[in-house]
C-alpha cells in the first residue's frame, strides 16, 4: 500500500493546486469530518477508505490523462516534493488518509475551478518557496551561531586533515582572529569543555604556519605579551623598519645636511624630538648609500634604534671609552661625533673581516682619536686593564630576535639551546666590561649593556647576573620613552631596579626590539657571592678561566700588598697563601672542581689552623722569653 | 719661477723638516708588523709626497695641536708604522695603544698611505681630511663631472672650475677642451667600493 500512498499523496498534491487553493481550510476541515467518521465508525472507516482510494487511483488515472502539461511538472515537482514528502509522511500518518479523502472529496469540485488550477499551482510554488527560504534562513542561522556564539576550536580529525592539505591561509588568519576574540572574553565566549590552555595551544599553531615561526619563538612571545598586542607585534615584524641617517656633527649641520640631500631628491625628515642629528629617509631618487655626502663622511646609515645606546651612554670630552663590539662602527663613530674627537676610543672587534669595515667608517667619518683592536671581549679586561677607563659600551652579539623584519632566518632557527649560549656568552661579557671600568673615574663609571634582541634570558637576566656578581646598581637610562624592563617573569624574580632599565619595540616605538641598560659602577671591589645557579653554569664551562682569573687576582695582591680592593673580598692579605695552594691543587684534579662552599670550607679550617699555630708559636716564644 | 723648481723644492722640504721634532727619527732597520715610529728613509718618502700637496703647509700639519687623548694640555701628533701603513696619530693615542699587542691592533688615528713592497709610498684617501685642509692647490669642479671623478675617470678641462693659481695653471689654458686637466689618482668612492684595499 505504501508505494500506492505515496503516489497517491503525490497525485493529490500535485494536482491540487487545485484543492490547495481552498488553503487549508478544506484540508483541516475535511480532516475533522473525516477523524468524527473514524470515531463513530470505526469499523467500517477502514472499508470507506479504502474504496476511497481506489477512486482516487482511478481518478488520478483520468486526471493524468486530462492534462500532460501538469504530468511534465509533476515529474519534476515528484523529485522536488519528495524529500518534503517524505519527512511529512513519517512526520503525519494521518496525511495519506486526509489526502485520499481530499482526492475523494475534491475530486467533484475539480471540474468547478479549472481556472483556479493555474493559480493554485502558482500559489503551491510560492508556498514551497517560502518554505525553502524559511528552512534557508534557519540554517543560515545556525551557522551564524556557531561562528558568533561558539567558535569551535578544530578537532584532531580536522587538524590532521589540514595537515595534509597545503596551508589554507584564509582560514588560519579567521581562527586566528576569532581565537583572540574569544580569548579576549573568555567566560562567555568560550566552548564547553575547554580550556585557555586549548585555545593557546591552536593560536600558536596558526601563528607558527602563517606567519612562518618556529614553535620556541612563538612560544616565549606568547609569553612575553598580550594575545592582542602579539599579533600587533608579529604584523609589524613582517615590516621593514624605515631606514634612518645620523648627521655626523663632526662635519656638518643637521640642517645643511637635510638641505643638501634635498636638492638630490631626498625624502627625508627629523628623526624624532629625541634625537637632534637623525634623519628618516622616506624614499629617495638616489641610492642613499651611495651619494657624495655619504663617501664625504656628511652622514652615516643606521637604525634609529642603534642611536639609543649611546645616548645614553652620554660620553664626555676628554674620556677613556671602549667599546668592546664596535663594527660595523656606527656607534663608534656617534661616540667620538658627541666627544668631538676629543679623549679617547679603544674600539674592539672579534670579528676580522668586520674590521675592515670598522676601520673604514672611522676614516670616513674622520674620526681621529680611536685605536682600533682585535680581541675577544673578554680578553679586554687583561690588554687594558682593570680600572682603566671611564665608560664602556657593550651592544652585546645576541640572537637578534629584535630584528625579524631585517632577517627572516631568525624565525626558524634560534632555539632554546642557542639563546642559552647568547645568554652565557653575554654574562662573561658583561663582567668584563664592568671590570674595565674605573669607578673612581671624575666624571665617568658607566657601562651600557644593549642588545636588538628581546629574550628576558639575554637582557634582564644578564644585568641580574651583573648586579649579584660586581658592584654596580642601575641608573636611569636618560631614555624616557620606551617600556621598563621586566621585574619579574615566569618564574624568575630580578631585583626591582631594573624597571630602570628599557625595552623597546617595533609595534610601539616603530623601531627595532632592543634593550638598554645603564650600570654605574659603585666601587672597584668585587663582592663575595653565594654560589648560584648562573654562576655554576659558568664556572662548569669556563672553570679554568675562573681558577686562572683568581690567580691573576691573588698574585698582583701580593706583589703590591696594598688592598686596593675592599673589605668586601675574600682574598684577604692572609688568605693569599691558602688561595695559591688550593688553586694548583684544584688545577691537578682533572675537571672535578669543588663547589665554593667546600672552597671556603677548606678556607676557614685553614685559616684556624693557621691561627691556633699562630697562638701556639706565640705561645712558646712568649714562654721562651 | 726664475729659479729651478726642483731646487727649491729640495729646499721648502729641508726647511720643513727642520720643523718636526726630533724624536721622530729613530734608527730602526726592521720592517715588519711592529707598531713603530718611521726610520728616516721612511720620513722622507712620506714628507716629500705629503710636501708635494701641502707644500708649507707641512709644518702645519706636523705641528698641530692635538686635543685626543684624556690628558688636559694638548700634545702633538706623530706618525707610526704599523703593518706597512702610515698612521698619523696624537701623541697620547700612541702611548696608550702600546699594550695591545702587535698582531691585535687595526689601526690607530688616521692612515694616511702605505708602503708597497719595492718602498714606494703612496698616499690613500684616508688621508683627505688631512690634506684639504693644508692643501695648496685646489681645483673646483663642475657638478657634472663631480660624479664622473667620483668614479675613478680623470678630470677634463671640460670639467674645471676654478683652479687655483700655480705653476701649471697656464697650461691648463693651453689645453684643449678634451685634455686631461687632473689625472685622477684617489677619490672618495673608493670607501665604497674598494673597503677591502683601503
């Protein structure tokens, strides 16, 4: 019977546009005549209705033969209805009987309103597309809740899928955007069942594949800022930062300069209130590298960003300055420019091919009072001295994260590992620079550390280093722009001047990342430290240079006698003896060096050796006598 | 004019030696990395080219006051060999730079040539600033060929100015307007192109 039903239902729709013009009064009407006649008869409804629907069967026959045309629409209303049809048959059983009795009963008044057939079939047409729009509406709609309302974070079937596919870049950056929104209100926007962590984790992928990052930098970025300020942070390291001149006041005016490369088609500007000899080039007609001013030494090319660190080491005339990383010289030649060639400039470099280029902006530039050297840094202390000069500056090699937008590779290839190295490498560093420095000097006793990178590791936790390992305290950069650094991070808590010190970046400051820091140095004595976990790390590496250093140390002690250094060391005068027997006796044991406690261990049962001996001697030549 | 150029020439350099210092001429026959003053062969090749372009001026040069170094009066400036380069340097600098070792130093005040290997010497274009402000001839020259010299060509008389008044000044005007006015020998492009040599 089902098949013959749905024909049926079928045929009585299609050719009711008829009946479907009495809308559904008749149908409802009908349909409560028919549901009494079941009730009083319910017997013999079964039998009527099924006589009823042989009529309609035959009647569909002659009505089919009438008219071709509705057969050609029925078939295509057939496919069109029949999903329709076939939900509301499951829906309503009750449909195929009400339509026979429609049939039954519409069947005489058919031949009434064959004119009303174009417009009951134009009025189903139209019903069936509003339905069709109504079901659109509610699945647009549900799909703009799910977008609006909840923005489901991927599966793993989904990520799996997208990892074999090649990158859809549209799609990451929407996640991208909608995670940062949902992040930016969780509790309410959030999914169920999930949590930041989740979210965190998918935004880090995404950035890691748009924007090209390898996991380590995103992670530590994440870290460092604001989901918000992050993406302002990747966006601007996809820029190029615009390129900047210093006016060199050896040999000209900012302003005669500006006038000159103007007239060669130079668009250019101050630089900014901070700075009264930088240029910012905009674009020009001439390579900016390559005009007669440049070759005259009128100007130099740098970033803006190059210009703070010497700001703020503020040299004066008539100094001892070093600058222990000086090529490619531009902040060299800035240092001697604000010394009017005056006192004098110890430039070092490590790096032999970058000499020629230092020593060549210095000519250039006509720098006259600099010598230029070629040492590693931290040999400096022992070709210079200790106490020897007035101010050092120190542009640490870092990992160069500040400088995405001039180097790509950093993305990808710095890695945990390789900022640990920067970071012990700057320690040493760092210490011997502060150790170059006089702090007796009239009118100096500052050290600038600066790096273009923005790992904590490289920058606040070096100067925490420095200030447990020396006598220095931080000062005031002279730099009142910029952020402070961090107090504390994670887990590691550094000592709270170092908001003194300054942090820049591209999204806030349109210059590379870069940090700056200002030591001045108290006194030349070198404290005693408790054993810390920096200072192991570099002992295990470096332990013969300690022992080696110590040595050094002890040994002019002794010669000139005089404490120099004050009451704060532990190589007192007594204690030169115990540290030179100690020292070769470390320097036997192959690689097994005792920790400091067990040195100054060792230390004091000598010293009271040494004493009790003392009282002993003392003792019999006081009895002799 | 009258007399012969070269005599007095001879003469103007004697004189102008006179004015340098005495501690300049050590005896030293070596020639090797060291960081050491000029021998007296040495001086005279470098203060007879230096004459040629600054002609009296030379005492000037040697003679100048110089404010480097920390120390409060100004002490005078000398010339170092270092590495087959001539180095003009202040006084104090030299003291100072005596700790680093041979091999470690770079370079010191201002190259102002070096010695080949058959002990010629030439002057380099580090060497400018020093030279234009003592030089006695100069010659202007029009922008367009200012790029032209910048480039390694030689300027012609096309490309002239002014010049100053001197001996081959007539014979600049015989010249006809294709002639070589001023052999190039060193321009300051070269600290763009030529780091390597310089």
């Amino acid at each position: 019977m089902a098949p013959a039903a749905l024909n049926k239902t079928k045929g009585s729709k299609l050719q009711k546009p008829p009946p479907k013009k009495k809308p559904k009064n008749d149908i409802f009407t009908e349909k409560h005549l028919k549901e009494d006649d079941i009730l009083d008869d319910s017997g013999s409804s079964d039998e009527e209705v099924e006589d009823q629907e042989e009529f309609d069967i035959d009647e569909q026959g002659s009505a089919s033969g009438s008219d071709i045309l509705s057969d050609g629409d029925d078939t295509f209303t057939d496919d069109f209805l029949q999903g329709n049809d076939d939900e509301e048959k499951v829906s309503s059983s009750d449909s195929g009987k009400d339509s026979g009795s429609d049939s039954g009963s519409d069947s005489d008044s058919r031949s009434d309103s064959d004119e009303s057939d174009i417009e009951k079939k134009s009025r189903a047409l139209d019903e069936r597309k509003a339905r069709e729009e109504k079901d659109a509406e509610e699945e647009m709609r549900l799909n703009i809740a799910e977008e609006h309302d909840e923005f489901r974070l991927p599966t793993k079937e989904e990520l799996e899928d997208e990892a074999h596919r090649p990158p859809d870049l549209p799609n990451i950056q929407r996640r991208i955007r909608e995670i940062v929104r949902v992040l930016s209100n969780f509790k309410d926007l959030k999914q169920e069942g999930t949590r930041r962590k989740d979210y965190i984790e998918q935004f880090k992928m995404d950035l890691c594949s748009y924007y090209g990052y390898n996991d380590f930098l995103i992670g530590v970025f994440v870290e460092m800022f604001p989901v918000n300020e992050l993406i302002e942070l990747v966006e601007a390291f996809e820029k190029p930062r615009p390129i900047c001149l210093r006016t060199n006041t050896l040999k000209t005016r900012r302003r005669d300069l500006a006038d000159v490369l103007l007239n060669r088609g130079v668009n250019l500007d101050p630089l900014s209130k901070w700075s009264k000899v930088g240029l910012v080039v905009y674009d020009s007609q001439v390579p900016i590298g390559a005009t007669p001013e440049y070759m005259a030494g009128f100007y130099m090319l740098q970033s803006a960003s190059s210009f703070l660190p010497v700001m703020a080491l503020a040299p004066q005339e008539k100094e001892r300055i070093v600058d222990m990383a000086a090529a490619p010289g531009g902040k060299t030649t800035y240092i001697a420019a604000l010394m009017k060639n005056s006192g004098i400039i110890y430039a070092n470099e490590m790096k032999v091919p970058r000499l020629k280029s230092l020593t060549a902006n210095l000519h250039r530039m006509g720098v006259t009072n600099t010598i230029v050297c070629n040492y590693d840094g931290r040999e400096l202390t022992k070709v210079l001295g200790h106490n020897a000069v007035d101010r050092v500056l120190l542009d640490a090699p870092c990992s160069g994260t500040g400088v995405i937008s001039k180097d790509e590779s950093v993305k990808t290839f710095k890695s945990f590992e390789e900022i640990q190295k920067c970071a012990h490498l700057q320690k040493q560093l760092i210490l011997a620079a502060i150790d170059m420095v006089d702090a007796s000097s009239k009118s100096g006793g500052y050290i600038v550390y600066s790096t273009c990178s923005m790992m904590v590791a490289e920058n606040e936790a070096v100067i925490n280093y420095a200030l447990k390992m020396r006598d220095v305290k931080l000062v005031p950069c002279g730099l009142d722009f910029g952020r402070p650094g961090f107090i504390r991070f994670r887990e590691h808590r550094f000592h709270p001047s170092l908001e003194k010190t300054r942090r820049f970046y591209p999204h806030v400051n349109n210059m590379d990342g870069f940090f700056v820091a200002k030591l001045k140095k108290m006194s030349n004595s070198i404290p005693t430290v408790a054993p810390s976990e920096p200072l192991e790390s570099v002992e295990q590496a470096s332990v013969p240079n300690e022992s080696n250093r110590e040595k050094k140390i002890a040994e002019p002690l002794k010669k000139t006698g005089a404490m120099k250094k004050g009451g704060g060391l532990i190589n007192g005068v007594s204690d030169n003896r115990n540290v030179e027997s100690p020292s070769p006796a470390e320097n036997r044991k192959k690689r097994k060096f005792p920790s400091r406690e067990e040195i100054s261990k060792v230390r004091e049962e000598k010293r009271r050796a040494l004493r009790e001996g003392k009282k002993k001697t003392a003792r019999k030549s006081g009895t002799k006598e | 004019m009258p007399e012969n150029p070269k005599s007095t020439k001879l003469r103007n350099f004697v004189v102008a030696l006179r004015f340098c210092s005495t501690s300049l001429f050590f005896l030293r026959s070596s020639q090797s990395i060291k960081m050491r003053p000029l021998d007296e062969t040495e001086t005279d090749a470098v203060f007879r080219k230096l004459y040629s372009f600054t002609g009296h001026n030379l005492k000037n040069i040697v003679e100048n006051p110089s404010h480097e170094g920390p120390d409060p009066s100004p002490g005078r400036y000398c010339f170092r060999l270092h590495k087959n380069k001539v180095y003009y340097v202040s006084e104090s600098l030299v003291k100072r730079a005596t700790n680093i070792s041979r091999k470690n130093l770079a370079s010191l005040g201002t190259c102002i040539g070096k010695f080949t290997h058959g002990g010629n010497f030439h002057l380099t274009i580090q060497a400018l600033n020093l030279l234009a402000a003592n030089a006695k001839h100069k010659v202007w020259l029009k922008p367009t060929s200012e790029m032209s010299f910048l480039y390694g060509n030689h300027v012609l008389k096309g490309g002239l100015g002014r010049i100053t008044d001197s001996i081959s000044t007539q014979d600049c005007r015989k010249l006809d307007l294709n002639g070589i006015a001023v052999h190039h020998r060193t321009n300051i492009g070269e600290y763009l192109g030529m780091e390597d040599e310089l």
